[in-house]
C-alpha cells in the first residue's frame, strides 16, 4: 500500500472517493447524502471520511475541465462510455496531478493499482490514460478555446456550465466575482435555542476546537477554524446545527409570534421549521407539509433531536393543501443556482424543460398560499431572476409586495431583458460574492384585497 509523504493511506480514500462520486452521479443526488448513504452502517475513521468527503467535493467542483482534460487524453473514445468506477477514478487522478499538486507518477501509480483490484486490463487503460493526461497543457488549451468560443472559455477557466456563466452575466454587474466565489466555501452554525442559549453553544463549541464569529443574527455563527468535522461533535443536530446564514434570515423575514400559527408548505428537512420553532420559543402551531415520505421522516427525526414539540407534520403536495394559517412560508423547491458551493453536483444538472416544470411547481406554491393566509414569505436558494422577481411578476394580481428590511441583503433585480419589476427594492438578494452566504431570493408577500 502506498503512503503519502504525511503518511496518509491515499489508495483508500481515492478507491472510496470514485465509488461516492458513482453514487451521486447514477442517483442523481447530492454529496452530502451520497456519502450519508455510502458510509451509513460503516465503521468508518472520521479523518477518511472527511479526505474522501474532500476529494469528492474538490472533483465535483471542478468537473468540466477535469472532464475536458480527459477528453484531450482519450483520443477518440468519449468519456461516457467508460464505465463508472473507472471514469470518477480517472477523475480523481487528473485532480490529483492537475489541481493537488500530487506528483503525476504518484497519481497515476494510486488509480492504477486500484485499477488492478479490477482487472489487469482496466489497470493498463488507466495507466495509458493518466500518463496522457499529464502531458495536457491546460492553460495552452484554454487560450486556443477562447480564440474560438469565450463563452465556453469562461465556463471552463472558472469551472461552471456556460448555463451558468450566462445566468450570472444576466443577473449582477460582477460576475466574475460571483463565479469564484462560488467556489469557496463558508460554514454557518445556528445554536438552537430551544435546547442552549447561543453563549452556551459557543462555549461548547470552542471546548471542541471550533471557532466561530458573530454574524447580524444573534444565534448564528461564521465558522472560522475546527478540528474534527461538525458532524461528529458533541451537540450536533441537538444543540446546534449547520445553517447557512442567508437560510436562516428567512424565518426572520417571516417574524412569527409565539401564538400565531404557520404554515410551512415545503419544510423537509425542516431547518427553517426548526428556526421558525426557535423563534416562536416552542409555542404556537406550525403546520409543516412536504410531499416527500422519506424527506418527511428524517425531517421527524431531526425536529425530535432539536427538541421542536409545536409542529404537525403532513405528507401532502403543498401546491394543494387546505388549512388556515396567520402567515405562511414558501421556501420552494428552486433550481439551487444559489446553493452550488454547497452543492458542486447542482452545477452539472440543469435541465431546460425541468426548469420550466419549476417554474410552474412555483407558481402554484404561490397561487395555493394565498387561500391559506394573508401573510406569505417567498423564498429560494435559486439566483435566477424568473424563479423569483419573475414568479413574483406573474402572481401580482394575487399579491402586494411589502417592504423587507433584513439586516444583510441587498435589493432585488429591477430589470431583466424586456421585463421589469418595481418592487426590487422591497425584496431581498443575497450572494456569495458579496455576503459570503449561499445565493438566495427572499420577498414578503400580502394576498392582496
Ligand atoms: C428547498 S426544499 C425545502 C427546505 C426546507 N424549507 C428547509 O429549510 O429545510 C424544498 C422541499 O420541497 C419539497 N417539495 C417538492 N414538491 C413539493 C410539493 N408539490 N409539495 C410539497 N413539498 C414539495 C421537496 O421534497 C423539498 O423537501
């Protein structure tokens, strides 16, 4: 077995890393929960889970010109007809060699003898192919690709879809901002106040090597510096949980009283539904619904652990169902166009026709939350202006706008090609690039006369 010069085991941890990156490539689902899935029941060392967490991530990320990198070194064959385990592990070389700063031999020698476990044959291709690889001169490619197309130039140089790259020109003057700082990540942690004060959480926190920052809400916090990964510390998903910033001010938009009653149409997993309970210190009713059985009952589980006893949960299609509530929030299912730092996978997924299909999923979330209460908070981690001011545009017979004032954000979109919505200044944006949080669109809504 071969062993890094800082004497990690890298042979595991890139075998366990190609298998996760199948997962969520033939599941279509996220990192996160391709490796809930992959490592459930397995007696795993946190220290390897967390490097094959990292590499995941760090290929996910950068998939294009990792794929295009491959491409230039299989000569005729097309990627999409190797199989699976060898494809995320041919990957996972060229992220070694082109991106760690991992010796080419070292990287090629790793894949190539887990390529053996296989077959002697699997274990030659890779070999021919890693060694192709690292004779690739990206920046060379890159200047000739730019020559001929800037907008696939710039997809490749900052490591998004060219979708995206138009989205982004379409939605903030700096973009190019937004792209690299999709790329970073910044964790959030909110104390749930249900069960320990925010001092309390800090303290229990920093006794485990964790240092945190204030942010403008009082029960979350920047993470700064850790040692062990979140999820294995004592109080997780009991104490506190990991939530990014711009998440959480949603409940804060909603402002609920303590004896009021909430509608909350599409809450799995029930991260804002367990703010929201925070806020309401417990009292008063939330009626949290999601169409999701499985979402639903790890969302269950999750409120017990976090101590919530004011919630009803129904399994039932949001868009549909029937109650009366005081105020209602709508944090519907988006593109996450907002969420791709926390989500690599999103970026390599977007499909025309299901955006379309979104886009109406929306607008009935809308029009069903107007026979339910008079308030209604809008929001999603999506940055596209259709999901949002566009959503917003085509419901405004049902709806006021009414003005939001959070303490981080900044107006919404006041024109988008031939469209234009007035109200921009009464919504609220956030991005990567300027608030270091996930990309998010918050409005407040009154159902109107
Ligand atoms: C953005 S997530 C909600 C996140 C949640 N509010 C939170 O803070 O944890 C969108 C949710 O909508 C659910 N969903 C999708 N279509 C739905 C429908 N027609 N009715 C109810 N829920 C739906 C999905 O299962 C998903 O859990």
């Amino acid at each position: 077995m071969l062993a890094r010069p800082d004497g990690s085991d890298v042979i595991p941890t890139q075998k366990l890393a190609s298998e996760v990156l199948v997962l969520v490539e033939e599941n279509t689902i996220s990192v996160k929960e391709a490796l809930r899935r992959y490592f459930e029941g397995k007696n795993v060392d946190y220290k390897i889970r967390g490097s094959v967490h990292a590499y995941v991530f760090e290929v996910l990320k950068r998939r294009n010109l990792i794929d295009f990198i491959l491409e230039r070194s299989l000569g005729f064959r097309n990627l999409s007809t190797i199989k699976p385990f060898i494809r995320n592990l041919l990957r996972i070389g060229v992220y070694e060699m082109h991106f760690k700063g991992v010796h080419p031999a070292l990287a090629t020698d790793s894949a190539v003898r887990i390529a053996k476990e296989i077959s002697e044959r699997s274990a030659s291709f890779v070999n021919a192919i890693l060694r192709n690889a690292e004779k690739v001169d990206v920046e060379g490619e890159l200047r000739g690709i730019k020559r001929e197309s800037r907008a696939r130039y710039l997809a490749l140089k900052y490591f998004h879809p060219e979708w995206y790259v138009g989205i982004a020109k379409r939605v903030v003057e700096d973009w190019k901002e937004l792209l690299k700082a999709n790329l970073r990540q910044a964790t959030y942690i909110r104390a749930n106040t249900l069960r320990r004060s925010p001092e309390n959480v800090v303290r229990l926190l920093e006794k485990q090597d964790v240092h945190v920052e204030e942010t403008p809400l009082p029960e979350v916090f920047k993470v700064i510096s850790y040692e062990k990964p979140l999820a294995i510390l004592e109080g997780y998903e009991r104490d506190f949980v990991i939530q990014d910033l711009a998440s959480c001010l949603v409940s804060y938009a909603l402002n609920p009283q303590p004896d009021e009653i909430i509608a909350d149409l599409a809450s799995a997993p029930g991260s804002k539904t367990s703010h929201i309970s925070a806020i309401m210190e417990n009292k008063g009713r939330i009626i949290a619904v999601d169409n999701s059985a499985e979402r639903v009952e790890r969302m269950k589980a999750r409120l017990k652990r976090l101590g919530v006893k004011n919630v009803e949960i129904h399994v039932s299609d949001g868009t549909k169902f029937n109650t009366k509530a005081d105020k209602v929030l709508l944090d519907v299912p988006c593109s996450s166009t907002g969420s791709v730092r926390s989500y690599p996978s999103v970026k390599w997924r977007f499909d025309r026709k299901k955006f379309q299909s979104l886009l109406k999923l929306q607008q009935a979330f809308l029009r069903n939350s107007a026979e339910i209460g008079d308030e209604v908070v809008y929001s999603t981690c999506s940055i596209t202006f259709e999901e949002n001011e566009g959503n917003l545009l085509l419901t405004k017979e049902i709806f006021d706008v009414k003005e939001l004032k959070l303490p981080l954000g900044i107006h919404g979109i006041k024109r988008y090609g031939k469209k234009s919505f007035r109200d921009y200044k009464k919504v609220v944006r956030l991005y990567p690039h300027i608030h270091d949080t996930a990309g998010f669109f918050i409005s407040k809504l009154q159902v109107s006369g």
